[in-house]
C-alpha cells in the first residue's frame, strides 16, 4: 500500500504529523491532485481546539487542510466532460457540492448536505470534480493557493459592498484578514484602518496600503477610531480575528447605518451581549460570511492583483508541518503556506 506525509488531528486537542497514512485512492467522479501548496487556516486549527464549525473528529481521526492548489495527476471515470486533464494546475472549493440535495437545489451549494471532503495537509487528496477549477498553466502555484480564502473574502464584500469614500475598518489582519484588506484597498473606501496587537502585522498592513493602524491592547482602540472619523464612526467594521474582546468595540464603532460583519469563526460558546435599542438608534445591520462556490472564478481571476508577497508569510516543508502549526499560534505571519509536493 502506497502511503504519504499528511496532518492529522489525532485525538482531542491532538495533531499530528503521520508518515503512513495511505494515499487515497482515485474514484468515479473525482480527480487526484498532486497538493503543491497548502494555506493554514485558522479553522483548521480551531476546528481541534474548540470545535469550529461544529467539527467531530471522525473515529480513527481525519485530515486537515481545506485551502490549496496543486496538478492533477489522475483522473476517475466519469469525469472526461469536465474539461480536465491530467497536468492541469488546480484549486479546490471544500465541501464540492453534490448538485443534488435540497440545499443545492435551492441554490445553497455552500450548505451541501453530501459535500465531498478532502484535506489538503498532505501530500495527495482525492477531489471531487465538482470542486476542482483549472488556474491558468504559468500560475504561481503558491499564490493560487489562496483562491479559497479569497472566495471568503468576496463574498463578505458582495454582502457589505463597499461606496466609494466610505470609512472602513477591518479588525485582525492575520492570513484571511490581510486577504480582505487588500480588497477593501481595491474598493475605494477611505479612511481605511487596521486593529491588531502584532506590531510586524500593523506595519504589513500599512505597506500594503492601509492607511491607519491601532493596536488595541496598548491603544484606546473606540477613542482612536473616533477621532480618524471626525466621530461619526465606521460605515463598514470587519472583525476578522474571532477574538471575543474584539466583538463589541466594533458595534461601538459602527456608524450610522453601518454594518458590522463578524467575519471570523467565533468559539462556538461565545455569545455577543448586544444592546438592540444602541443598535436601533445607528439603524446599524450585523451580517455574517461563510462562502459560495460560485465565486471561485472570480477569485481565480483577481489572483494577479493581490499582493501575495506581503500576505504569504512563511513557507514550511510538509515535513515540517509541526512547526508551522506551532508558528502560527504565535500570530507574527499573516499567511503560513505549507510546501506538500
């Protein structure tokens, strides 16, 4: 039996490096990708550590990993009318939707009920090839591999789109956060700030095209931000960071008729105390993200203008997989890639 490198959540709160897990075999209907690069996610992570979008670890343990590009190297029966082919550079959309149950035909592929699950720490992943997209032959495999936070990203700015010359803010700017500021730089909006507690992730924003930056353990981040917006506040406030602390001063920020969308994956025990009557006043609007598949060509042609070099921070080995992880509980990268291939 052929077996590969792969990252594994072993146990509770336990993941692992493993050396032998088997190479998945091809099947009908999917496609085998070679993984190049993989991007860490903080909800792969969060996933083990506080049960992330109600996450079970399955018996005998699973994969990790969800964003990623790579080339096909194997194609299933059934799959010749895609337009793939074998040497084709790709990228995946977790959860491929099956077209079929109620949530798809209802136009919610995102909410597939049989979605076809991969990971992408490892050195090989057996896609179903409704979730695999070509990407142009001379891609930079590394960039690529953030197509599937960037979905995210647009889809968050589809639900809030931003006017020209609106204030804006966008609260953690890690790997998904730095993704989106870099679109809302493209939007036209103004007074763009950033609010983080690392100094490097401050001074990456602002290189990249933010305009102010506040750190909001040693800053009086409400104050700060009232005084950029001549205190009228943010028309649109993304939390991205997930961080409980940071869930409330954003609604204190909120302009009159803003919307806070809370971006990130809160730990599911977390509830937001809200005062609905401070909200009726702003008539502010809260709205959430997750993602649609539909927007993964969108992604894929926007690739060449986001600045990857400044969002990719560090690229490990497969090999060195254990450290990466531990890296990104550090929080200095934005983005920590991991080389599988």
């Amino acid at each position: 039996m052929e077996t590969m490198k792969a990252i594994w959540w072993t146990g509770p709160d336990k993941i692992e490096l493993l050396h032998d897990v088997p190479v998945p075999e091809i099947r009908p209907g999917a496609v085998k990708i070679a993984i190049a690069y993989a991007a860490v996610c903080a909800t792969d992570i969060h996933m083990v550590t506080m049960g992330a979008m109600n996450a079970r670890m399955a018996p005998g343990g699973q994969g990790l990993g969800h964003e990623g590009s790579g080339t096909i190297v194997e194609m299933g029966d059934g799959t010749e009318k895609s337009g793939l082919k074998i040497g084709d550079k790709v990228v995946m959309y977790p959860g491929a939707p099956c077209g079929e149950c109620a949530n798809c035909k209802d136009g919610y592929h995102q909410y597939c009920r049989n979605g076809g699950r991969f990971q992408t720490f490892s050195e090989y992943a057996v896609v179903p090839v409704s979730g695999v997209y070509k990407i142009p032959d001379d891609a930079d495999l590394r960039a690529y591999s953030l197509v599937e936070p960037s979905v995210c990203t647009i889809r968050a700015m589809d639900l809030s789109p931003i006017r020209h010359g609106q204030k804006v803010l966008v609260s953690g700017i890690g790997g998904i956060g730095s993704i989106l500021l870099d679109m809302v730089i493209h939007s036209g909006a103004a007074k763009i700030t950033v609010s983080d507690p690392v100094p490097q992730k401050r001074e990456n924003a602002l290189a990249m095209g933010a305009q102010y930056a506040i750190d909001p353990m040693n800053d009086d981040l409400v104050a700060m931000g009232m005084d950029i917006t001549g205190n009228r506040g943010y028309d649109h406030i993304f939390e991205v960071s997930g961080v409980p602390a940071a869930a409330q001063p954003c609604l204190e920020l909120l302009a009159k008729c803003g919307t806070v969308t809370y971006f990130a994956v809160f730990p599911p025990t977390y509830e937001m105390p809200l005062n609905l009557h401070s909200l009726y006043m702003k008539e502010g609007r809260i709205q959430t993200v997750f993602t649609h598949p539909s927007i993964v060509h969108r992604a894929i042609d926007l690739m060449p203008r986001l600045q990857t070099d400044k969002i990719i921070g560090k690229i490990y080995d497969l090999a060195d997989g254990m450290e990466a992880i531990e890296m990104f509980h550090k929080s200095i990268y934005p983005k920590i890639l991991l080389k599988c291939n």
